[in-house]
C-alpha cells in the first residue's frame, strides 16, 4: 500500500468505448472494497461516461492531461491498476511502449512500478484477429499484466446489450487469476 494512503489507491484507466457509461459500477464495488479510486480517462473517452457522477463518487478529479511543471499530484502511486474498457487502440499502443496520452504513459509506467495491472478488452471478434492484437496481448501477459475475457461490445438480442463484467477486473487485480 502507498505510504500516505489510509485505504490502498486504484488507478482506473478508461478508453473510449461504450461500454465505459457503466464505469459506476468498477468504481462502486472498488470502493465497497475498502479501495480509494482515481480515474485517468483517454481524451476521447471522457464524452463516453458521466464525468460529474464519476469525479463525485471517487471525490477526485478525473485526470486525462498531463500535469503542469511544479503542479502537485492529484493521485498518490497506486496500489493497483485496472484498465477497463481496454479499446484495440490502447492495447497496441500500450505493448508498443507509446506514451502519447497521460492514460497510455501511466500504463507504461505502472509495469516499471511492479504494480499490479488488470485489463478488461472492450473488442470487436474482427479486431481480436489481427496479429498486431493478437502479438500486444502475449507482450502484455508476458509483462504480468492479468487480461479477462474479451468483450465484443456487439449487440446481442434486439433491444438487449451484453454484460460487462466490471467486477472481474477487480478479482484479476487482487487474485491474479
């Protein structure tokens, strides 16, 4: 646990995808066990969620810029990091070393930290078939990080969306499995 925190901090990584609407819902069960959360946001995803809603129930702002020289830390290191949704997009660039985002350059920087990371793809079947996908998510797992199942973001049924399993990225983050 970091030093100055009193409840272990985790960082929440969101891209730009459906999905992360929901994000609610990793934030509410990460703090009903006993985490303070931080979100950092891809540029583009912040028009995908309730930015209020989320920087109300974790009580920090939500980071999606880099930070001004001598500007203070608004998060403490973290304990942990979940990236959820994880786009095709942030994946590759991710394996790739690329820190062209606040979002990707704490990705990057958590793996030198020894943190524990766990990502939860938001990814179409076509893009899970691409070989530079395909190639990022084995130099990932090489490098520890813990990935739950992909996640079309397809439709099912009309009128009905499939289910993102939010609480599954807080299992791999804890468990490891």
């Amino acid at each position: 646990m970091t030093e100055h925190a009193t409840k272990p901090f985790l960082y929440v990584v969101v891209c730009a995808a459906g999905v992360a609407r929901d994000v609610g819902e990793l934030i509410d069960a990460a703090l009903e066990r006993n985490w303070e959360v931080g979100v950092i946001a891809t540029p583009l995803a912040l028009r995908f969620f309730d930015t209020d809603e989320v920087e109300e129930r974790t009580g920090h702002p939500i980071r999606s810029a880099w930070r001004a020289p001598g500007d203070p830390r608004p998060f403490p290191d973290p304990d942990a990091v979940i990236v959820a949704p994880a786009t095709f997009n942030t994946v590759n660039k991710w394996a790739a070393g690329i820190a062209d985002t606040l979002a990707l350059g704490t990705l990057c920087e958590a793996y030198g930290l020894g943190v524990p990371i766990a990502v939860l793809p938001c990814v179409s079947e076509a893009l899970t078939a691409h070989p530079a996908y395909r190639a990022s998510v084995e130099r990932l797992s090489g490098m520890g990080v813990r990935f739950g199942d992909p996640h079309s973001g397809e439709a099912g049924e009309p009128g009905t969306r499939p289910e993102f399993d939010w609480v599954r990225a807080l299992d791999l983050v804890t468990s490891g499995t």
